[in-house]
C-alpha cells in the first residue's frame, strides 16, 4: 500500500499571474460539473496512473484552507473549487493554475448564515461547482435560503439570486445537490418538507420554471439524451422521476428507491439505473427500461445511499455504505461479483481507461479492472486518511481532495497524480 500524506508539501501563496479567459465551447480537457463531460462520472482521454506515492507519479499537491466536500471541476488551464470556513461563517470559490497548482483567487460567496445542523459527514461547501466555459455556478446555503452565485473565471460575482428556501426540520442533514447546467439554464434541487426542483438562466439568474418536490432527499439532478431525447432524471421521494428540462414538466415516474436518496441517477443507451437511501424499503436498486412506457427491468434490495453508480458496457458496478463492490448485469440485473473493499465509502466511483478509481472514508483509493467476469484489483493506494469528494480526471492526470489528520490537525489538500512525474511540490 502506498500513501500520500503531509510531507514535502509547500504552502502555494496567492499568485498575480495574468488570467487569461476561456472560451464558451471549453476545452478537451474540460471537466464542467458534477459527473463530468459524459453525465457517467467516465473521463474521456488518457488513462490515468494507477499507482502512486509521496512523490512517484505526484505532479503537485497543495493544502487548501476551509473544509469541504465538492469535486473539482476543470475548466482550461484552471481547476476550481469550493471550501468553506466554519469559524469564520464565510464560503467562497476558489481558482488554482492547473498545471502548477498554485492558487490564482479566491472569492467570498456568502458571509455568515450557516446551518446550525449538518450531519457529521457533511460540509457547508459538499455542492459541486458547474461552468459552461465562460461562467461559474456556485450553489451555498444562507439564512437557510439556497444562494446561486455566477461568477466568471476571474473570479468576479456576475450575479446572486435568492434561488429559494432549504429549511428542513426533520432530517438536519446539511444540503448536498450539485447545480446542473441545460442549454441556457441552471438547475438547482432543494428536496425537504416544503421543497422545490427550479431552473434559471444562466445569463442573469431570471427564474425559468419552478416545481414542488415535498419530502427530503439530496441527489442532484442529471440531464440524459435517453430513448430520443432530453431528459432531466431524478431519484427521491420513493420514486424515479423523468422531466423536461426545459419545463420541468412531468414526462414520467417509477415506484423505487426509498424516500432519501444521495446518489445521481446513471444510464447505459436506454436503461436507467437508482439505487438509495433511507428509510429502508423491498426495492433499493432499480432498473428502467425508457420508453414511451418505462418498464422496470428488474430491482434488488442493495442500497447505495451516498454514492452514484457507474454503468459501462451493458454492466452496473455499484458500492454501498459498508464498502461492498458489485457488478451486476445491466439488462437482467444477475449479480456478476461483489467484493468487500474495507471501511465506508461516501465517494463516487469514477472510470479512466478501463480502470475503476474509488476511494473509502479512510483514504484507501482502490483501483480495479472493469470486468464483469470477476473482481480483479489493480492498485491500492492512499490519501490521507479521509477521502469524501469524488475525484475528477483530465487529460491523463486525477485530480482528488482528501484530508490528512496525522500531524495532529486535520488539513485538507488537492492532489494532482499523473504519468511519469518524479517528483510532487
């Protein structure tokens, strides 16, 4: 087992470098939002290095200040995230060079206002940020209110709208979804007692459409092109839901999964796959064949509560909560394999190449081959100790945040691993 830890890390200052703005179409290299440029969590390009150490196949790491638990996006030459201060009350944005790692800015989103109750495997910064080449998205919690922010990637607020209310009294969770981008719109979930699923352009913030969605739930939603068209996909409320994105209107829904779900729906040509949650119910795990009337293909009581699945080649692989790997068939839903991996998994699988990269709360990243034919490991190696935001891959190289609590204090990082490196700052 090799493992990234502390040391030989350099603290990067802020640095002046001229930014030099990206174009709206993005780059090959682009990762926009949460589940990547292919909805599927599958990142496109060179495979990424399996192995990896302190320095072997290290290109930088980097401390990051706050606390959070969102995925990095890659847009051009630049990686963002989000991170929030708890202390101090004040989540913001942040920029760094993609290719150093060096941090470029930082801007403040919101000041003060944070949820008194979040879960303890929760953050004030777990939402993915979205851009379409030009602009970032931010979604925050304020005064129990969700605040969508665009920025632009210089790091200047554009605008900020007061998306609407998240004030759950049952479950104090904390808020999770990620905002996702559709044509000229952001989409953003808000699932609680009194809960809300609404679109708005991108351009100034102006609401499009509105839904109700009554009941608490944390997935984000995913748009698809499935059995010839657009379509917004939603698990929750003890339902999989089909929308226009465009309307929100209502195409379809099918009874499954529980009435919380963490996970963002997946699909493989016409099949959609959601798995939840809590509380517990017969089907946890679902198979829809779409169409002009979705049929379930087939269910099975595994729960994947936190993560999203991944769907590759006509197969499904899936861990839950307790660190167990599956595969199963896509169409009939016979189990293939599963695997005992080790702790608890809160991130989400992710493929490069034919490779599966999933890391555990304890920082073990395993790697593994995608075979339905047997469970067939590849690498073992570690972040830290805490793993919780999923990584992101781009251009042969994995970019992945994890926390480090063996000096003592706990510290988060941005690590970047890729080919041939010999050394990391």
């Amino acid at each position: 087992m090799t493992r990234i830890g502390i040391a030989g890390v350099v603290c990067l200052c802020l640095t002046a470098a001229v930014w030099a703005s990206d174009g709206g179409e993005g780059s090959a290299g682009d990762w926009l939002m949460w589940r990547g440029p292919s909805g599927n969590n599958i990142a496109v390009g060179p495979a990424v290095p399996t192995e990896w150490d302190e320095t072997k196949n290290v290109v930088w790491r980097i401390p990051l200040k706050g606390r959070g638990h969102s995925s990095p996006i890659i847009v051009g030459e630049h990686v963002f995230l989000t991170s929030a201060n708890q202390a101090e009350q004040v989540a913001s944005v942040v920029a760094y060079d993609k290719a150093s790692g060096e941090q470029v800015w930082e801007t403040p989103v919101t000041r003060g206002g944070f949820q008194t109750d979040v879960h303890a495997k929760n953050t004030h910064a777990t939402s993915t940020l979205a851009s379409n080449g030009d602009q970032l998205f931010a979604v925050f919690i304020q005064d129990q209110t969700v605040q969508l922010t665009a920025l632009d990637l210089r790091g200047k607020i554009l605008w900020r709208v007061n998306a609407g209310s998240y004030a759950p009294e049952k479950y104090k969770f904390g808020y999770a979804p990620s905002p996702m981008l559709y044509q000229d719109l952001v989409i953003v979930a808000s699932e609680y007692e009194d809960g809300w699923l609404a679109a708005f352009s991108q351009k100034d913030g102006g609401e499009r459409w509105r839904i109700p969605r009554i009941g608490t739930s944390y997935s984000t939603p995913i748009v698809a092109h499935i059995a010839g068209r657009d379509q917004l996909l939603l698990s929750g409320q003890q339902k999989v839901v089909s929308l226009d994105p465009a309307s929100g209107k209502q195409f379809w829904e099918v009874e499954g999964t529980n009435q919380a779900t963490c996970g963002t729906i997946v699909w493989d040509g016409d099949i959609v796959y959601a798995s939840g949650g809590y509380p517990a119910s017969p089907t946890q795990t679902v198979a829809i064949q779409v169409s002009d009337k979705p049929e379930v293909l087939w269910t099975n009581r595994e729960q994947c509560y936190e993560q999203s699945m991944l769907a590759h080649d006509g197969y499904l692989y899936a861990i839950n909560d307790r660190g167990i790997f599956f595969c199963w068939n896509g169409k009939t839903g016979e189990q293939m394999w599963k695997t005992r991996l080790g702790s608890p998994v809160s991130s989400s699988p992710l493929l490069s190449g034919n490779n599966i990269f999933v890391a555990d709360e304890k920082g073990n990243m395993y790697v593994l081959k995608a075979n339905p034919e047997k469970y067939e490991s590849i690498a073992k190696n570690q972040l830290g100790d805490e793993t919780f935001a999923t990584p992101t891959a781009s251009e042969g190289r994995l970019y992945a945040r994890y926390a480090d609590s063996s000096s003592g204090e706990r510290q988060e990082y941005l690590v970047c691993i890729g080919s041939n490196a010999s050394s990391g700052n």
